[in-house]
C-alpha cells in the first residue's frame, strides 16, 4: 500500500497526516511543538504509527518550521501554510469561497473562487487575536483554554473588550473584572474581541462570501465560532478536522509531486543536530545556522554573502 | 541607494577638488546604527542615511550632502544634523531637495566648503544625468528578461561589469556605446522558454523599492520565481520626468490633487498596471510612510475594480525575512494558480 505524509510544524502546535492513494486520512497526531520543531516532528512520526507493509512516496512539510523539517527528512514538497491550507480545504470542500484561519501566532483570509487562491492576507506584526493571546489570558483567568469555547457558548451577555492590541485588551479585561463583572462573561467577551480583530485587522474590507470554512487551532472554540456567525449574519463552518488541514493539504500536494522515490522506514534514526552561532567576518554579523545529519553537515542556512 | 554611488562618485570626483569618500555598503550594522540614534516612530530611510552619514564620518568626511525630497524626507536633514552635533561630530549637512524644489546651483557655487572646478561642472551634470538614464534603462531591460535565464547569475555579471565601464567613461558617446555592448551581450544571453509570461508590478515608497538591502532583494526573489518585474520608480523618473507626469495624471485622473510624494503616480501606476493585464501588484513601503499610508485603501480600492491581487509589505529592522518569504510565496503560488485557470 502507498501513503503520503503531511507534517504542519506550527509556532504552538504540530499535526501530522497520513493519506493514502485516494486522499483518506489514515491516521492523524497533534501535539505541542514546546519550541523544539524537531523534536516534535520525531514525536509525530512515532505517533503516526506507519505500519511496516506502508510505502511512504512522499512528504511534505508547511508551517514556520517547514524548511528545516523538510531537510530532515529529505521532503519532496516544502510549502508554505497558506498554499497548503488552501490546497487541503479545497480538496475536502471544493465549493469553498473564503477560508478563515486562526493559528497560535498567525491569522489569515483567503479568498476563493471556482476553485483557485484569489486573494489573501495574514496579520501584520501583532499577535492580537491569535491563539497565543487565547491560551496566554486563559491562564491569567485560571481556566483551561480548552474549556473557553463551551464557557463563551453559554453566556448570553459578553462584556465588550478593547480589541485592537493584545496590551489593552488585557488592561480592559483586568478592569472589567474589577468593577464586577462574572469570569464566564469575560470569556465571553474575549471570544468576541477575537472575532472583532480578526474582521478589522486580517480582512480589512474584502468580502466574505458563503460558504465560509472557519479552521485552525481556534476553530476548536466554539465560542468563537458563535461569534462568527453572530456578527456576520452568515453561516460558518468548522471543518471537523480544521485543525488539521496544512498537514493534510501538505500531503496532497506531497502525492501530486511524488516523484517515484520511497522513503526508507526507518526516518526515526537520522540523527539530526542544529548549531546556531553569529559570523563576524563582515559588518553583516549574520546569524548562521549549521546542520548536521548523521554527524555530516549538510547545509548552512543565514548567509548574506554567500560565504557558506 | 542601489548602485547609483556609482554615477554620483562619478559626478563629484569629476567636479569637486575636495576629497570624496565613497560610503561603505549598507549592511544590518549601518541600520542598526542609524536606529540607535534615531526616534523609533520615524520612517525606515532616515535610519539608514543616518547609519550611512555616521559611518562616513567615522571614515573622516566633514561635509554630507542628504538628498532631500518632497515628504517628510525634506526636513530629514535637519534633524540628523543635530543629532550628528549632538553625539560630537562636526560636519556640515546640505541638502539638495527641499519641500519638493531643488536648491540653486549658485547657492552650491558660494558655498565655501565646495572647491568646485566650474569648467567641468555643466559637462559633468549632463554625462552624470546621462550615465543614470542608462542605468535605469538597463535595469529596467534586466527586471523583465532576468527571469527566463538559463544560467543563474548571467544577467547580474554583464550588469557588474557594465557598471565598472561606466565609471571611466569620458563622453556621451563613450556612455551609449558601453550601453549598447552590453545590451547586446545580454540579448545573446541563453534562455529558458516559458508557456506562460506572469507578469508583477512594484509599486511603492522610494527608498525602500531601490535599495535592495531594505527590501531584501524582492526583484531578484520574483525574477528567480519566473516572474517579470515592471517598477516605475527610478531616478531618472523621480528628477527628470515626474513633474511632467504628474501633470498628465492630474488631467485625466479621479485625483484632481497632489497627495503628498508618490502617493498619487502610485495609484495612476496601480490603474495602469490593471489595464495591462499584470497579474499582481506589490506595494512596499518603510513602516510610518505617511504618503503611502493615504495610498494604500485607494489602491486596494482600484486593484478591486479590475480583479488583480494586491500585496502590501511594510519594512523596517523588525521585519523578519521568514514573514516576508512567507507572504511572497503564497504571493507567488496564488499567482501560479490563478493563472492556469
């Protein structure tokens, strides 16, 4: 049996995705990167549990990690989470006109018609409205992020929040718990402030047209999803595997570029090593990464002037 | 700025008696330099004149001259000469363009730190304004035919090397005929053949489009990508023929006004771009350019109206190359899409 591997390296999370020749998903892994992309790729490729009869044919890599990921294990496609997220929600949903993702450190739109990539934009250097800001305030309230949705969910009356920047949003939280409010509807209200900066800052006036796919870590909220669908008086889907779909739109892409190779079974034993250091031969001081695998170096990543 | 040190070094060793020093090339320490002095909310290019302007000190110049142009680039100057006397420097700052109008040549003449050689002077001015006219005709050859070379770097030695030619150049002459050799050379270069042409425009605030240190090579990126590369702004645009130009766009345009430095030959450009037939347009601008700022939701706006794809880039130092490899490839990708269907 052929199968083809999609790995989404993320800044908070990694997925993995095994499809087989006709684009099933065989079986899937999420898991927290904890700042070591490599280490949680070899997690994932354990937990994938590739069975001995498999032939791998291809692998691809997407996410922030997705260059070093790719040399590591020799990957026939690298691309980047936009395309691939594209590529997956597509395949699984061809009617799809706006894709709306929310991921730890990133948001993005793109916008779609009859089937190709026609506009799309990402958030610029803040990370309000993210993932990270969820999971950071959730531990500030002392509740599990992963508890938000179904708190938000029931609340009938959240509070409003200053959306525009992480900093003041966490400043009118803390003043908003102050004069009274009940946690349940602060969360509430936090969950709006993410649909609210996700609509002012990402989309920034494009049109949002049905079908909408709501995906990535966030897509999980279902508060967030109720807020959604509230404010834009329109219909908004959460794929049940939205989380997962860079991983998946990787492999298929990695299948389309299979170029007859087979990947040996053993892609758990490369011994894979990384060295940062700062080159001062010019007043450049690059910042060199040296990689090694199996004790040889391979690659040197970081250069200006070409030198390495 | 990109390789104009190139005719300006040419222009002053011809003209002036003084000594020139040439200033070193713009490198993460230049910027991180010009930063360090500089107010943390003004626009990228004021950081890396300032990094320059310091560093040529530190080489013992005492006299600089800033450019000047018609934002807030014009009062550049005096901003950087106090805070160059405030670190304990001595130099004198001159600026060239201000509030949109160049200074006088006479006011050059009476400066007294000038020793300026008048016989040569008109020549010179006229074979520099020359040698730049080429340069940008070259470049603008390079960004659209780089991309289908089959040897990779090809087109960027016989640029290398026509620049070197340049530079000793003695006549008119001598400059068109470096120009056309070399013109020939490239179009004897091998080539790679294509189904289809994808076509880009660049579009955006000066400094940041022409200094290929502060866009981190986003020309050579898209020509490396297959993609040919059309960018109005150049120098010879921005002295020699904007004024002219404006005037034709305010004519026939929906802009009756001038909005401030290139805000309005940005969006006449983003139109013209549309009726071409360019499949993408890319928008660059330094953090805080205020001009662009206005610029952007009309271009957005008119992009709209013709259904082409818009992406808008911001630089300074705390850009990561990572984001912005990011965004040009999905960029790029969507492009590819696009057009197979």
């Amino acid at each position: 049996m052929n199968c083809y591997l999609g790995i989404d390296i993320g800044s908070i999370s990694t997925k993995g995705v095994m499809i087989d020749e006709d684009g099933n998903i065989l079986s899937s892994v999420y898991l927290n990167t904890d700042g070591s992309p490599i280490e949680a790729s070899r997690k994932v490729l354990k937990q994938l549990s590739i069975p001995e009869d498999c032939a791998i044919r291809g692998i691809g890599t997407t996410g922030s990690a997705r260059k070093i990921i790719g040399l590591m294990l020799n990957a026939n496609v690298i691309k980047n989470e936009i395309t691939a997220h594209a590529v997956g929600t597509i395949h699984l949903y061809p009617e799809v006109r706006t894709i709306i993702e929310i991921g730890g450190q990133d948001s993005k739109i793109i916008l779609i018609r009859n089937g190709v990539v026609t506009d799309y934009a990402m958030n610029t250097l803040c990370a309000a409205g993210t993932g990270s800001f969820l999971s950071s305030q959730a531990k500030r309230l002392g509740v599990g992020v992963e508890e938000f949705g179904d708190i938000a969910h029931a609340s009938n009356t959240p509070v409003k929040i200053a959306a525009r920047c992480t900093v003041f949003a966490e400043s009118d939280l803390v003043h908003k718990a102050q004069i009274g409010y009940t946690k349940n509807d602060i969360i509430a209200g936090l969950c709006r402030s993410i649909v609210l900066n996700y609509l002012n800052n990402v989309c920034k006036g494009k049109k949002l047209e049905e079908p909408i796919v709501f995906q990535g870590g966030v897509s999980k909220n279902r508060g967030v999803h109720k807020y959604f669908e509230e404010i834009l008086g329109k219909k908004v889907i959460a794929l049940e595997n939205g989380h997962l779909m860079g991983a998946y739109g990787v492999a298929l892409l990695a299948k389309k570029k299979s170029d007859g190779r087979v990947y040996k079974n053993n892609l758990l034993d490369i011994k894979f090593v990384t060295n940062g250091s700062e080159c001062h031969d010019c007043s450049n001081n690059c910042e060199l990464v040296r990689i090694y695998k199996d004790d040889k170096l391979i690659d040197t990543w970081g250069s200006k002037c070409g030198k390495y | 700025m990109g390789s104009y040190d190139v005719a300006v070094y040419y222009f002053l060793s011809h003209v002036l008696k003084n000594e020139i020093i040439r200033p070193r090339e713009i490198t993460s320490a230049t910027l991180e330099l010009g930063s360090k002095y500089s107010p943390d909310f003004v626009c990228t290019p004021f950081k890396y004149t300032l990094g320059t302007m310091i560093e040529a000190l530190e080489d013992g110049a005492d006299t600089l001259i800033q450019l000047g142009g018609g934002c807030r680039y014009g009062y550049y100057h005096e901003l950087q000469a106090k805070i160059l006397e405030d670190l304990g420097y001595h130099c004198q700052v001159i600026n060239l363009i201000s509030g949109g109008n160049p200074i006088s040549v006479r006011e050059l003449f009476h400066n007294s730190s000038f020793q300026i050689k008048k016989k040569s002077f008109l020549k010179y001015a006229f074979l520099t304004k020359k040698m730049v006219f080429y340069m940008d005709k070259m470049d603008s050859y390079i960004r659209v035919n780089r991309c289908y070379e089959k040897e990779k770097g090809s087109f960027n030695k016989l640029r290398k090397q026509m620049l070197l030619e340049f530079s000793k150049a003695k006549s008119s002459f001598g400059l068109r005929k470096i120009y056309h050799k070399y013109l020939k050379k490239m179009k004897k270069l091998p080539r790679r053949k294509v189904e289809r042409r994808i076509r880009v425009g660049l579009i955006g605030e000066l400094y940041t489009l022409m200094e290929p240190f502060a866009n981190f090579e986003v020309e050579q990126l898209l020509n490396d990508y297959g993609f040919e590369v059309k960018r109005y702004t150049d120098v010879t645009y921005l002295l020699f023929q904007k004024k002219k130009k404006v005037k034709q766009y305010l004519k026939h345009f929906f802009i009756k006004y001038r909005i401030g430095a290139d805000a309005l030959d940005n969006i006449y450009h983003t139109k013209e771009l549309c009726e071409m037939g360019y499949d993408g347009i890319i928008h660059m601008k330094s953090s805080f350019c205020t001009p662009e700022i206005g610029a952007m939701p009309i271009i957005e706006q008119v992009a709209k109206e013709y259904d082409v794809p818009v992406l808008f880039l911001s630089m300074d130092m705390n850009t990561s190359e990572t984001g912005f490899l990011t965004r040009m490839e999905a960029f790029c990708d969507m492009l590819e899409m696009r057009r197979k269907k």
